[in-house]
C-alpha cells in the first residue's frame, strides 16, 4: 500500500514538547465513555468540558471541538516547540523566567545615584531583576534598539578610555540601556574591548554590538562631563532624547583639554620639584628637579609626536632628572642633595593612576582586565627603570659618588611638606586634565592624606608600609564621600590625592643599588616600593568599599545590596 503525499506516513511523529498531555499514546485507546462511573478511567482520558487544539494553529479555535474530541488529525499544522505562543507580544513581553521560590521584593529609589543602582542589579541573576522602568520616552514601536546600543559602546569607550574601572564601566553600560527601554541586557568589558547583549525575549535572536577602544587619554574634565551625561539620562526630571545624547557626547568629545601642553609641562615640574621638597629638598633641589623633569616631559612629547611606543617615551622622560642628579654630584656641590632631585623626578612618571585602576578591577572581580592593567603598569615602570639605569651607570663610569646607603631622612619641618604635599597634589590635579572645582578638594584631600602618613610613620614609628595603606584608605573614603556629594566619578578626588604617597625614594635607591652591582640591596629597595604601591592601591579601593558599607542604598529591600563575587575556594 503506497501512502499518499502529505499524509501521516510522511510527516514526522510530535515531539514530548508539542504533544498534548491528555493525548494518549500510540497503542493505548480511548475509553467510549469518561463519565461511567463503573469502568475504570484511563489516566490518559480527557477529562469532561476540557477541549484540545492542535499545536502552532493559527486561529483562536478549532472546528469541531467539544467534550471528547479527539487529537489533532494528521492533516492539520504541525507547531514547533520553539514557536512564541500565540498569545505573546513583541512590545509587552512577558516575564522571562520565574523562579520556583518566586522572585524576591527588590526595590531601588530614585533618590540613590545611579552607580549604586547599577552596581546592585549587575551581579544578580537575570532572573531575579526588577523590571526596568524606562526612564526616557520612546514611541510606540519601542527604543530603537542598535542606536541605544551604539550610545551605550560609545559612552563606555570615553569612560574606560578615561581610566574608571571596570566595574563602574558595566554599570554605567547598565544605566543607560534601562533607562531608555531595554530589558535583558548584558554589558561586558575587558582591557581594550567593550561589548553588550540584549535579547528582546526568550524566542528572539540576541542583538549583540561591541566596540575596541584604540587609544587611551586622561582628561579628568571630560569624564566629568560623560558622568552629567548619564545621571541626566537616568533621571525622570530631564529629557533626554537619542538624538541629545548624541549631541551632547559629541561636544564632550570635540571639547578641547583645559589645559594646554605647556602648562602641563610646567605642572610637571612643579611637581617633581615638590617631591623633592617633600623628600627634604631646598629651593634650589626645587629649582633643578623642576628643571629636569621638564625636559623630561618635552623629550616625551617629541617621542609622541614621532608615534614612538609609551614604553620608549617613558624611558626618555626618566633620563633628564637623573641625569641632573648626576650633574650635581660630578660638580661637588655640597648644599644640593642629588638623590631628592632624581627622587622629584621618579614621582612625576610612576603610573599610580594606572596601578590604583588594576588593582581595584581585580579585586572586585575583573581579573582579565586587571591583568591587562597591571601588565601595563610593569611596562611602563620598566621603562622609567631602563632611562634611570641607562644614566646612573653611565654617571659611575664617570666617577659619580652616589651613595646608596644614604637613605633620605627629611628634617623635622612638617608645615613646610604639608605644604609641599598640597603643591604636588595640585600640580598632579593640573596634569590630569581636572575640572578647576575639582583641584581644591583633591588638594585638601592629599594634605590630609599626608598628615595621616607622617603621623603614623614618623611621630608613631609604624611601619612605613602600614601608614601608606592607612592613609591611603582615607583618601579612597572622602573621595568616595565627595563623589556621591557630586554625583560624579570618584576619579578626580582620589587619583591624585596619593601622590605623596607614591614610592619615589625606594623605586631610586632601589635602582641606584643595582646599577652599582648590589643586587640584593636593590631588590630589597625595589620590594619595598612594590609593597608601598599595592598598599596604595589597595587602601583607596578598600576606602571606598567601606563608604558603599555604611553607606547603603535608600529603600533597597529584599537584599538589593551589591552582592559580593562568589568566593573561589581553591578547588
């Protein structure tokens, strides 16, 4: 017997998902009756007044259906367990997963900065986020998808290019895309690549866009002015379209730097020559530090211009104030101390910003971008070790007397470092491009920062590195405190806050030890000033987690909190 095209020979059996479960299978017959009460049921029966429907129909209803009809014929359209219901709508979907305990009572208030509500929604479930209220208005059709996406990527390269951490990238991202509409979105950002993901529902496609960020600058004003952008875009009061946001970023990134070149090399000399200062210097250690670190800068400058690697700028900024050092110790100059005038210089290039920014992604779980960050930061570090080496060897040739073993001890004058702390803070403030409301407090903070250190290391006797970490953990809270009083990237209160801070005498002995062949003395110096430098970072990130502590977000319910990156045992 030859069966028919299209008949139920050809077509495919219904699978689990499509089949019905009152359908019974094959093999199995129906009873004639379902209401006789002295035969025994089948568990597969139809119970009374319940109608089926073949599955993936297109219309409400079925002819011919009632009390007892049977399954779908094999003529009738076969459905897909993957088809959306017939009850589903693109523009009000539905929830997409419930979980079996139900979802918990999450409410944020609007009162709260954004960076707070973010970062609370960006390490819950998927399926435990509160729906998102759209902030902006749309038209009826909805947000136009790959231009919210777009804006997003675009706003998340100015602030990674900027120097925030990854954290505070995702959950700008984050803040963005819920405010204008979009649901199930997931940003991800590493080193050098941002990308997002929204999947408008369970049986759509995603839409996935991502973006490279190709070079990298600081300019602490135009992050400023990415970070006004979105608290507007977040909140109810302001209107802001698509196209204003468009507008609006397009004239932070057209903005010209607040300050030119020339008065960024001479921020640079100013401070070096406070470092020096600070590190027990005079006025005329202030004068030549100043001097070197600025030919420093415009030797970096022309290597830039020449598209030379940063390692290789690095290297030639790190020679000059070396090389003064050993101009003055080669001319006998007995009222000029070499070691702070190349010691001013070191602080003007260590990347402290840089490390402060790897160390705080990886302990906040980033680890791929941490890397890439720290990677960076030993780079350049070693670029700064390769110019000074270069010079300090060539100085012993010449018959240079540089002493390793005398450490600086700075005289008892704390009036004037605290007022050497603040010039190096401002300086440091000026080279990063920092909006000029923003250079007082950042000023005031690294005064203070200092005190704290020559308190605890010099009047307390406490170990060096211990004071660093304190101090440093002060700084990283009231540059928490001012940025929530702001509304603004912590960034601009607390980078160069720790200026004073940094390892300049340690990273110089260090390195003086092994040019002269003492390489374990050099070493030893060099382990301090990698101690000191983690200590930094680590203490601003651990100030400002303390801040989000006690701090919490208003109205957050139900464990709204951030929660904490789960913890890797070691197997």
């Amino acid at each position: 017997m030859v069966a028919e095209p299209g008949g139920p020979e050809d077509q495919k059996p219904q699978s689990d998902e499509a089949r019905s479960a009152f359908v019974p299978p094959a093999g199995v017959g129906r009873p004639t009756s379902a209401s006789d009460d002295d035969h025994p049921t089948s568990e597969f029966a139809i119970p009374t007044g319940l109608t089926t429907e073949p599955q993936g129909s297109g219309t409400g209803s079925a002819s011919g259906s009632g009390p007892g009809s049977g399954p779908a014929s094999g003529s009738e359209t076969i459905g897909s367990a993957f088809a959306p219901p017939r009850t589903y709508s693109a523009q009000h979907p539905p929830p997409a997963f419930t979980p079996a305990h139900g979802s918990p009572m999450i409410r944020l208030t609007k009162e709260a900065p954004w960076q707070d509500r973010m970062r609370t929604m960006l390490r819950m479930p998927v399926a435990e986020r509160p729906a998102p209220e759209p902030v902006q208005k749309s038209d009826e059709a909805g947000p136009a998808v790959p231009r919210v996406l777009d804006l997003t990527l675009r706003i998340g390269e100015l602030l990674l290019a900027g120097g925030e951490g990854a954290e505070d990238v995702e959950a700008a991202m984050f803040a963005v895309t819920r405010s204008y509409g979009l649901d199930r979105c997931e940003p991800t950002v590493t080193f050098t690549l941002l990308s997002i993901s929204h999947q408008p529902s369970l049986v759509d496609d995603p839409v996935t866009a991502s973006r490279t960020v190709r070079r990298r600058g600081t300019d602490y004003t135009r992050l400023a002015a990415v970070f006004r952008l979105i608290d507007d875009i977040t909140t109810e009061d302001v209107e802001v379209s698509l196209e204003e946001a468009y507008r609006r970023l397009a004239e932070i990134r057209r903005n010209r730097h607040p300050y030119s070149g020339w008065v960024l090399t001479l921020a640079g000399g100013g401070l070096a020559g406070a470092a020096s200062v600070l590190v027990g210097g005079g006025p005329l250690v202030f004068l030549v530090a100043a001097v070197g670190a600025m030919l420093g800068d415009r030797l970096a400058w022309l290597f830039a211009g020449r598209g030379l690697p940063e390692f290789y700028q690095f290297v030639v900024a790190a020679m000059p104030p070396a090389a003064m050092g050993v101009a003055l110790t080669l001319t006998h100059w007995s009222d000029v101390r070499p070691s702070a005038v190349i010691t001013g210089g070191l602080f003007a290039l260590l990347p402290g910003r840089a490390l402060v920014a790897g160390v705080q992604d990886g302990l906040t779980g980033y680890y791929i971008t941490a890397a890439a960050r720290l990677l960076e930061v030993m780079y350049l570090f070693i670029g700064i070790v390769v110019g000074v080496l270069l010079v300090l060897y060539l100085g012993l040739q010449l018959g240079a007397q540089l002493n390793p073993e005398a450490r600086l001890i700075a005289p008892d004058r704390p009036v004037v470092q605290i007022l050497a702390s603040m010039a190096l803070c401002f300086a440091f403030a000026i080279l990063l491009q920092q909006d000029r409301s923003t250079v007082l407090a950042v000023t005031l903070n690294g005064a203070v920062a200092w005190v704290i250190y020559g308190a605890m290391a010099r009047t307390g006797g406490i170990s060096p590195v211990a004071a660093t970490a304190t101090a440093a953990g002060l700084v990283g809270l009231f540059g928490q405190l001012l940025s929530r009083y702001r509304y603004t990237s912590s960034l601009p209160f607390i980078t160069a806050a720790i200026g004073p801070l940094l390892p300049g005498s340690a990273t110089y002995f260090g390195l003086l030890g092994m040019a002269q062949g003492n390489v374990n003395t050099g070493l030893a110096s060099l382990s301090t000033a990698v101690a000191t430098a983690l200590a930094i970072a680590i203490g601003v990130n651990l100030g400002s987690e303390i801040s989000r502590l006690f701090m919490r977000v208003p109205g957050a319910v139900g464990g709204a909190n951030r929660r904490a990156a789960k913890r890797t045992r070691g197997f």
